[in-house]
C-alpha cells in the first residue's frame, strides 16, 4: 500500500487581513503534505485536482457568502485523486499558498472586492424594529425583540461600513418613531432593511422569514433568495416568505422585513445571544441582495 495523504477537513470563512481587506478563506486539510493541481475552467469556477483519499465529509460544502457559493467534491478511488470544484457567486481572483505541518493545508483566499465593489456608495436603510416603551415580542427567558434587532442591525451597520456603504438608521436606540417616518427614510436610497423578530403563542414554532411589499414579482424573487442564504448560513429553519403591506409605504427602492429568528421559541432565543448568529445572518442577507442585483445593476 503506499502511503497516500488523507483529507481529512475542508472549511471557508470570511477573514480581514492586517490591511483592512477581506477574504474569502477556503481550506483543504490533510494528513501529510500532498499535489495538488488548480484549474480554472471559466471565471466562475476554479477546480483543485488532489491526489489523495478522502477521509471526511464528501457532500457538497454550501457557503453562499457572496462570493463563493459552495464546493462540491468527487472521489475518484481507482485514481486516487479527489476532486474540489469551487463554484463562485461572482468572478473572483484567488490567491494559492500551501502549508505542510499537522494539518497540512491548501488555502485557497478569494477577494471580496466584487461585493465591495457593488456596495461601495450605496445608501442602505436599516430600520430596527420597536424602541423605546414599545419592546415588540419577549422571548421566553428575558430578550426582548428591540434590543436583539438593535444588535442585529450593529452588525449589519459594521459589515455595510466595511464594503463603503453609507448606512442609515431609522432610529437611535431608545427611541420608536412612527413607521411613516422610518419608511420615508427609503426614499434615495439603493435598499431598505426592516429588521424585527416573529413571535407566537405557540413556544414550539421557530424559524426566520422574509417579508416583501405585495405585488411585486422582483421583490418576491430577492425575500426568496435572501431567506434562502439565511436558512443555509445560519441553520435556522425557514418560514417561508410572506408580502407585507406596511413595505409598500418604502417608496424608491427594493425593500424588505426579515424576520431573523421565532423569539418566543427556546431555541430561537438561545441562538440571538450568540454573536456569530448576527454576524452570519448579516453577511447572508447582504450576499442574497448581492447575488440578485449584482449582475443586473451593477455599480
Ligand atoms: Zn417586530
């Protein structure tokens, strides 16, 4: 038997460099240091042929950040080789560095300027739901649906910063203006994001939704494809997407309501304390808006 590398883990995230820019980190590991060959068949797929056996997961990795969309991966014993074909949500470039060691690793970084580019001078409306006397739903032990939006729409408001979007907020934090004012806040600008939280009578309904102004085919297809990325980034189940007739009072641009997580569900509300879930949910909800006007309106 000769001895052939084992990969034996394969992972992506979203990484700052010391520079302030971003990528999209996407990683192989093995055992032992092992070839490795990478394609490009067209822009929006690279392909590493590896010689090796694998010992993890082989179902396709989905990470839809905007700029990778998922890899899926091919055993082919008889070569002893395993296939990775990186499918991309936007034509980016990779930059390839290899490191031997326990793991050792093939780290594949994909620029994220495409999203920044998109982002870069775009005026998005976050509208934090509730404030002030007005604390929307209560979550079965104590959070209360306007502090976790307020959250929700901190970190929304760092990511957006970061791709050079201008950001503005429909309220300060105590305060809870009339949904006229927060809506008229959409006109001139390129998005519209209410953020609150779905509550029920029933403690064992959970679940996020997306809420669209009615009649609107394109509005439809962005709650769709947007509670899509939620669904596969976070986890958290989905409840489908709903028209909402108070969006139809944000006049000007695309508009939406997500509603992150069923609050007044146990395990809903356990996950709003966890930073990661606000981060992912963000990064989702900008890379579904991405991926649905990207290629149509460009910059
Ligand atoms: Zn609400």
């Amino acid at each position: 038997m000769s001895k052939l590398p084992r990969l034996t883990n394969i992972y992506s995230k979203v990484k700052e460099d010391n520079g302030g820019r971003d990528y999209t980190l996407l990683a192989i590991e093995a055992t032992s240091p092992f070839t490795y060959q990478l394609g490009r068949p067209d822009p929006m797929r690279y392909q590493v042929k590896v010689t090796g056996l694998a010992n993890m997961y082989t179902g396709p990795l989905a990470v839809q950040d905007g700029i990778l969309r998922e890899v899926t991966i091919t055993v082919k014993p008889e070569e002893s080789q395993v296939l990775f074909e990186v499918w991309l949500e936007a034509p980016a470039e990779a930059t390839v560095s290899f490191t031997e060691g326990l793991p050792s690793r093939l780290t594949l970084l994909l620029s994220r300027s495409p999203l920044k580019d998109f982002y870069c001078g775009k005026r998005v409306v976050l509208d934090p739901g509730h404030g002030g006397a007005d604390g929307g739903h209560r979550g079965p032990v104590n959070l209360w649906e306007k502090d976790v939006v307020w959250k929700t729409a901190q970190e929304f408001s760092r990511q957006l910063r970061r791709l050079g979007a201008e950001v503005i907020l429909t309220r300060a934090e105590g305060e809870n203006p009339p949904w006229e004012e927060r809506a008229g806040k959409g006109e001139g600008a390129d998005l519209f994001i209410s953020l609150h939280t779905h509550g029920e009578g029933d403690r064992k309904v959970r679940g996020a939704a997306v809420l669209y102004p009615p009649g609107s085919r394109e509005m439809e297809i962005l709650a769709r494809a947007v509670l899509e990325r939620i669904v596969s980034k976070t986890k958290v189940p989905g409840r489908g997407i709903f028209p909402a007739a108070e969006l139809g009072k944000v006049k000007g641009c695309p508009a939406l309501a997500i509603e992150t997580v069923t609050i007044t569900n146990w395990v809903d509300e356990g996950i709003l304390r966890n930073p990661y879930f606000h981060r992912k949910l963000a990064l989702a909800v900008l890379a579904g808006f991405f991926c649905t006007y990207g290629e149509k309106r460009g910059k």
